[in-house]
C-alpha cells in the first residue's frame, strides 16, 4: 500500500503536463466538431439560385411559374420587349446570376398546345449542373399544368395542385449513406473525431507521465527507502503496477468523459462504450511505450522527446492529424505496422456500422492488435532493462 501511494502521489509532479495535453484535446477536439459537424456531409438539402426571370406574357401561367420561382429561389423579375441577349449571356457567365428565364409573349398560348418547351427561352451555364436542375424544375412544373389541363381541370385548380405537388418535391432532406447502407458518418461524427483526435492527448499523456514516473520510482534513494520499509520485493512491484494502471485508467476515463460531452448530441452517441473499450486497449499501447521509453532513459526531458517523436509521427502517418484518405497508398500501408493505425481503424469501424454489427471480427482483430503492440513494447522494455542490470549500465 505505501508503494502504491508513493506512485500515485507522485503523479503530483506531473499535473502540469496533464493539464497542457488536456487543454490541448479539448480545445482542438471542439473546434473540430464544430466544423465536421455530420448534419452538413450526411444530409443533401437543396439550395437557391439567383435567377433573372424577364415575363413578357401577362397570363395566369406566367405568373404561376413566377410564384412558384420566387418561393425556391432567389428572383430578379423583369419585363422588357428589347432584350440584350449579349448582356444576359456576359451576367451568366460573370455569374452575376446563376440563370435567366425569358418568357415571351403568348406564353398562355404555348401551354394550352403543349408547346412548353420550345418556347421559353433559357440561359445558363452549361458546365453547372445547377443550369441543368432548374431547367428540369421549370419542366416538371409547367408538365404538371399540362397533365391537369389535358384531365380536364380548369386553369387554377392545374395551377394550385402543380404548385402543391412541385413544393412537396422541392422540400429535399436526404441522408447520404454509404455501400453498407449505414449512415455515412465515419469521417465526420463528432464523436468519432473525438476520439480520434483524442489518441494523441491520451498517448501523450501515458507516454509522458507514466514514464516519467517509471523513471521516478527507479530512484535510488527511494528504491533504498522502500526496501527498508520491509516491503517484499513482491508487494513492491505490485504496488507500482498497479498504481501505473489505476493512474492509467483515470487518465482514459478523463478523456472518455470530455469526449461524451463533446459529443452528446450526436447519434453516434450510443456508441460510445465501444468507443471507449477500443480506448481502453489504446491505453495498454500507451502504458506499453512509456515502459519501454522509461527503460531506455533515466532523464525527464528524453523521455518527453521521445515521446514527442513517436506519438507525433504515429498520429500523422495514421490518420489522426490528417484522415488516411488524403494519404498516398504507401503511407497507408506503411502505417498498418503502428499500433495507433488500429485504434483509429477501429474508431471508423465503430462510427460506420450499426450497433449490433459492429461485434465481427474485424473490431476484434484491431483490439487484439494493439494489444499486442503493447505485449510487444512490454517485453522488449523488460529486455532493455535486464540487459543494463546485466552489464550494469
């Protein structure tokens, strides 16, 4: 019990670089999920253009198809019997407007024959697949006339009821999904995110404070101190083990509780203890480096620089800093030979599958992955040590 208390108190010495790390995840994580926000790449919602619409025909037509435009998009109107068609075509181009609609005189005329099509006259980009999409709006709603018209309704009931069905059609809100037919909010759940982004502070944190606590507890003149105490040699490496993981697991239930707060309002949210089992495996890679860094060094500063080198390097080859879709092929493959790559593999995983498909094998594999890489470390820091008491270094 005293070994342990010692371990744990000495955590003390190492609140500020807690806190720095800390300070870091939350900060950046927020701001992340502010801009990635899933609503804004999962849901396709349909956007006004600015139109330039010239009516020269007075009809009940004319002015239901300009009612219509005014309600979805953003209209200039305009009658004007000299029309400038190399000004029309410089304010497109320009794109001082995005389209003009030109409907002629007779226009009242031209729906009763069907003749629709022909006679308005259209000028848009043809690069934009917006040109395109309003031309077929316009279509679709002077077809919907037509179709009543030719059923024997009068003017305005055609009028009121296409105008009723091409609103409904108009009022757009889809969810993007991907091949899977799940939610597409792999990349951009603010809870996924979270966690992604919080690898790095939670990384840094075991990496930096546990070693140098490791390193701490190594002292000599506390070594001596302990082994006065009577304390068995047994009791003694119990003691710091687990006080390295009680210390270990506070430090991920921290950024596990940021992280629900981050985001608790996402859907994702009821995800968020598979979130945090694949935390808790990243926490073993995590103590697994710091033992292995204390082995190799004795000195604070070292141990912080080394640190710095693998969790930064690690967190920008594996998509945590910058998503592996922006990688090349090589840097991808590369990055499969690091342990963070799973965890961040296995957070994607979680966010992209439904809840009672994510327990297959692949989420097993990534956790079984990083715990090895943490065996990995365990071991070669045991060697390293026992290889320096060997030739007393």
């Amino acid at each position: 019990m005293t070994v342990f208390k010692a371990t744990i108190l000495s955590m003390r010495s190492y609140i500020a670089t807690f806190i720095v790390y800390l300070a870091i995840f939350f900060i950046f994580t927020l701001v992340r999920a502010n801009l990635s926000d899933n609503t804004s790449s999962n849901m396709y919602k349909d956007t006004s253009l600015d139109l330039y619409v010239i009516n020269n025909d007075d009809s009940n037509f004319s002015k239901a198809l300009v009612d219509y435009l005014m309600a979805t998009q953003k209209v200039s109107l305009t009658s004007s019997n000299n029309i400038d068609y190399q000004e029309l075509n410089d304010n497109v181009r320009f794109e001082i407007y995005d389209y003009v609609l030109i409907i002629p005189d007779g226009f009242d005329d031209a729906i009763n024959n069907g003749n629709y099509e022909d006679f308005l006259e259209y000028i848009g980009n043809p690069n934009l697949a917006s040109s395109y999409l309003i031309t077929e709006k316009i279509n679709t709603f002077l077809s919907n006339i037509v179709s009543y018209l030719n059923c024997s309704y009068d003017e305005s009931s055609a009028i009121e009821i296409s105008l009723e069905q091409i609103r409904a059609c108009d009022d757009i809100e889809c969810n993007i999904i991907n091949n899977k037919g799940t939610p597409n909010n792999s990349a951009d759940s603010s809870l996924c995110n979270t966690f992604i982004f919080g690898a790095y502070s939670s990384l840094m944190i075991l990496t930096v404070c546990i070693g140098s606590i490791l390193v701490f507890m190594k002292n000599k003149d506390l070594k001596e101190r302990i082994i006065v105490s009577g304390t068995s040699f047994t009791k003694r490496y119990l003691g710091i083990i687990s006080a390295i993981f009680t210390l270990g697991i506070a430090i991920v239930l921290v950024i596990i509780i940021i992280a629900g707060f981050i985001g608790h309002n996402q859907d994702d949210f009821n995800k968020i203890l598979l979130y945090s089992v694949n935390e808790f495996f990243l926490m073993f890679v995590g103590l697994g480096i710091a033992y292995f860094i204390s082995s190799i060094t004795n000195n604070d500063n070292i141990i912080n620089m080394i640190s710095n080198m693998l969790v930064l390097s690690m967190s920008f080859l594996c998509g945590v800093f910058v998503p592996s879709e922006f990688m090349s092929e090589s840097i991808v493959s590369f990055s499969h030979f690091l342990p963070l790559y799973w965890f961040v593999d296995a957070t994607k995983y979680i966010a992209s599958h439904n809840f009672n498909e994510i327990f297959g094998p692949h989420f097993f594999v990534c956790l079984l992955i990083q715990l090895a890489y943490a065996i990995i470390f365990f071991v070669a820091g045991i060697i390293i040590q026992k290889k320096k008491e060997q030739y007393a270094y």
